[in-house]
C-alpha cells in the first residue's frame, strides 16, 4: 500500500499525521517509507554491509547502525513496541512516544 493511501485510510496527510493519534495511538510507531529507505541505502553504500548478511533487519536496526532518522528527525522503534506489548510479563508497554 502507497503511503497516501495508508495516510488517507487514517484521513489525515503527511504534513499532519500526528492528528491521526487522538484515533489511534499506536499510529505514533509508524515509520515513513523514508525511514526504510535511508536505512537501506546507507547500509548499500557501507563496506562492511556483509555483517548483515542472511539476517532480518528492521529499519531501528539500521537506524542504530548508521545514525539514521525518519523524515521527522525520530527513529520509530515499531517492533520493539510491538514485542513488548505482546511479551505476556503483564508489565505494561512505555509510552508510543518514548518509541520515536
């Protein structure tokens, strides 16, 4: 899915997303296509982008790595909100934000 479109779904656009919180709070771990993508291409232009091989990697991953952000200067962390959400210790997730 484009990410107009997934921006419409919520009715909202890229300038102003974040109003998109009030409705639905987990949207604050979204990451743009931007996010991935400076990811991907720092990773293309490292030397060393062999330490990665036969691995998953999010996009955080490649943002710790290489100093990377989203195109609003965060470095959304969706998975690692995600995991522990859903790690079953009944300890309850941080903040969206403190994932950003």
């Amino acid at each position: 899915m484009r990410s107009e479109a997934m921006l419409e779904g919520f009715g909202v656009t890229e300038e102003q997303w974040r109003d998109a919180l009030a409705k639905e709070p987990g949207f604050a771990i979204s990451e743009s296509p931007t996010y991935v993508a400076r990811g991907v291409a720092a990773a293309a232009a490292d030397p060393g982008v062999d330490r990665w091989s036969g691995q998953i990697v999010t996009a955080r991953q490649l943002s710790d790595a290489y100093g990377v952000t989203d195109a609003d200067g965060s470095r959304p962390d969706c998975w690692g909100y995600l995991a522990r959400r859903t790690a079953g210790d009944g300890a309850a997730p941080m903040p969206v934000e403190d994932y950003r």
